[in-house]
C-alpha cells in the first residue's frame, strides 16, 4: 500500500483558497452617485504659489507658440528663395 505524503500546507490550502475566494466574492465596487446628485466641487482659493508657476507655465508656452511661428516664417521664407 502506497501512502502519499502531502505537506500540511498542503493540506490546509484548500480550505484558504475557499475562503480567500469567499472574502473576494463579498467585495464589490461601491455604486457610483446619481449623476443628478453629484456633489459641488469646492474649489479652493489659488495660492501665490499657484499663480506663479501659472505664470511662468504660460509664458513657456507663449515662447514655445512664437518660436513655432518663427520657424514657419524662416521655412517659408527659405522655400520662396529656393523656387
């Protein structure tokens, strides 16, 4: 007669993969709200911290816009003296 020798965490596997699997299966997604029924957003005040790095953002974004354009401008300027 052959007996097998499994290892106790063998054994005690099953029993906490059913209730892993139990726990995981009383878990669900909590509802969204009604979109009717949606909160306010409550904005807050912008800093001096905020409106600085604001400004240099959209002065980057200026310098980027004018170079761009400046380019388009020497590329245009380049093919009208190659034609």
């Amino acid at each position: 007669m052959r007996i097998s020798r499994i290892p106790r965490a063998g054994r005690a596997m099953p029993p906490f993969v059913v209730l892993a699997c139990v726990l995981l299966a009383a878990c669900s997604m909590p509802k969204s709200p009604d979109e009717e029924r949606r909160p306010e957003p409550q904005a807050q005040p912008k800093s001096a911290l905020v409106e600085t790095a604001n400004a240099y953002k959209y002065r980057a974004r200026a310098s980027v816009a004018a170079s761009e354009d400046a380019a388009k401008r020497e590329q245009a300027k380049l093919d009208a003296a190659t034609q």
